[in-house]
C-alpha cells in the first residue's frame, strides 16, 4: 500500500462500492485533491457522487479501494477513529438541512465548536458572524421549525463552515435554494475556503461551464454511472453570478486573507482500471454498512457538519478554531510532510 504524494491532502485509487442489491455505485474511481482547492464532482442524479463523498469522508467504507487524507489511510480506520477525524478535521453539508430542532438557530451553527470544548462566548460569537454572512443573523434566537427551508440550509452551512474543517464535503449544498440564493451561498462558502485554505470537494448535478457550482471550483471530475468521465479545470474561477473576480466580504470571520493558490493535481493511476473488479474476497457494503451511520446532519447526529454520532462527546485537542480558524489545519503555513505526520499523530494518540 503505497502513500499518496505530498501534494494531496486528499487522495483516492481505485474505489469501488455497491448497493445492497447488488447494483455498482462506483467503478475504479481515483482522485487527487490539493490543499485549499475546489473539485467539483459532476454528474446526473444517481451517478455516484454521494457515494464517493461518503466514502471520502469515512462515512463509508468501500469495497475495494483507498482513502487517504494526508498521511491517514481511512479506509483502514476503526469506526471510532473514523469517527473523530470526522468531527474533528471535516465538514459536511447535505442537500437537505438536518437541523436539532430543540436548539436554536445560533446553537445548531455553534455546536462543532460546543463540542470540542471551546468557550461557549467565542463559539457563539463565531456562529452569530457566520449566520451574519449567510444572511440569516435576524434568526440567531429562532428555532428551525420556524425557517423556511432556504434558511434552515443557510445555517447548516453556517454549521459546516463555524469550525474551519481541513477538507468540507458539500453534497448539493444547494439544491433547496432558488437561482439568486445559490450564487451568494456558494460564493460565501468559496471566498471562505479560500481565505482559510479549506479543500473542497463539492457534488453538484451542475453542468460545465453553465453551472454556478462548477464556475466556483479549481477543477472539475465528471461521473457517468459509477465511473470518471473526465477531469479537468475549470474554465473560469470568477464568482457565480457576478462577472467578476470572487472579493468583496469572501474572508471567513476573524480571517483577512487572501486566496489561496490552485492547483490541478492528476489522479492517480488505477491498476485496476475503471472496469476492475473488488478485492478477492471482499463483500461489497450496501447503503447500511457496518458503520451504521446515517445522516451526517441529521437530528440525531448534533455534531452535524463533523459527521460524528451526537452521543459521542470527546472534546477535540486542536486549537480553538474559533479564535484562529486557520490553526485548525494541520497543514496550514508547514510543509506537507510535517502536516502529514501531525495528523497522523493526532490519530493515534
């Protein structure tokens, strides 16, 4: 099992994975991503890409295949560990807003922060600047059932984003919003990625070079029942929706920085080839796999964005993000060889 190269904080070979009845949701899909870019993965409905999201986050284990985040090898990874690298390092926002509906609006955004054991006055200040940006500071005090839908998806990118994760899994972030919803949605959570050097791989059933989702990425992989059809740049890296270069109000709270560099690494080879077969001897996991996770926003998973189960309580041992959001990146201002090692560190300690 050979390491991923230095370049990628998240790298993937050869995946594969099925249903439960047996039919393929991904063929020998292999990916690089670097740090603080933006891959769009593309597609029609049903071609695999939420799939491929699970099983790079760890929500899901593939049949066959590698998962790597920086020197992590996460397919390998028990539940638990699995489980805080979720919590702790991604972020994860669902085509649905799955919101605590006992909590309200300004604690759903807080509670990655809440969890991890940071002060509960920075964590709420942090949420309130994130709500602000989204548009939906007016709500802070409401419960979800009080929002519409539009609004409910607003904060749980808001929930995604408050902890500054290492890499954010966006799955149709916006696919409940209208048209002028979209564009401002995206470009909140590009100009924030970028300003706090956030890899992200964003699905969307989007269409380049039209789509506003692929107009925001670095780069874009297309899926066509289960396999990659294409991967290439992106055409344009300017906002959607506004003619121009992504500026004005893009930095994350508490962060003035600017944009970071892309890059566009190539996929990996595939020893298998697209067409491969799983493993000899590996099952082939269905949609209820042995993790038993479901929703990783959903009301009975109040860590929301980390992915992580509600029940599990662990407080985080990495700076507080929301005093230095950037400090939450193992990566961020050290070599990618000295990130690696910390995180692999992290993980087994």
């Amino acid at each position: 099992m050979a390491a991923p190269p230095d370049n990628d904080v998240l790298w993937a070979r050869g995946l594969h994975y099925a249903y439960d009845d047996g039919s393929p949701a991904l063929r020998g899909v292999s990916l690089g991503v670097r740090e603080g870019e933006i891959l769009a993965v593309t597609g029609a409905r049903g071609c695999g890409k939420t799939t491929l999201l699970r099983c790079l986050s760890g929500q899901t284990l593939p049949a066959s295949g590698e998962v790597w985040f920086n020197s992590v090898p996460v397919h390998t990874l028990n539940l638990d560990v699995r489980e805080r690298l979720r919590r702790d390092r991604f972020g994860w926002i669902d085509s649905t807003p799955q919101l605590v509906p006992e909590l309200t609006v300004w604690e759903n955004a807080a509670l990655p922060l809440l969890l991890r054991g940071s002060p509960h006055r920075i964590a709420r200040r942090t949420a309130h600047e994130w709500l602000e940006r989204l548009d939906v500071g007016g709500c802070a005090r409401r419960r979800p059932a009080e929002l519409a839908q539009a609004q409910r998806q607003r904060v749980a990118v808001a929930r995604a984003l408050v902890h500054a994760p290492a890499v954010l899994f966006a799955d149709e972030p916006t696919a409940p919003l209208h048209e002028p919803h979209r564009a401002q949605v995206l470009r909140t959570l590009g100009a924030a990625a970028r300003s706090h050097g956030i890899t992200v791989v964003l699905a969307t059933h989007d269409s380049p070079p039209d789509g506003a989702g692929t107009a925001l990425a670095d780069r874009t992989l297309a899926l066509a029942d289960g396999r990659p059809a294409r991967s290439r740049p992106a055409a344009s890296r300017e906002a959607p929706g506004d003619g121009g270069a992504d500026t004005g109000g893009a930095e994350g709270p508490g962060d003035s920085g600017g944009s970071r560099g892309s890059g566009s690494p190539g996929r990996p080879e595939d020893p298998e080839g697209p067409d491969g077969p799983a493993g000899p001897g590996e099952s082939r996991r269905g949609s209820g796999d042995a993790d038993g996770s479901g929703d990783p926003e959903g009301a009975g998973n109040p860590e929301g964005a980390g992915g992580a189960r509600g029940s599990r309580r662990e407080e985080g041992t990495e700076a507080d993000p929301a005093a230095d959001p950037a400090a939450a990146h193992s990566g961020r201002g050290r070599s990618a060889g000295e990130a690696k090692g910390r995180t692999a560190c992290s993980l087994s300690a």
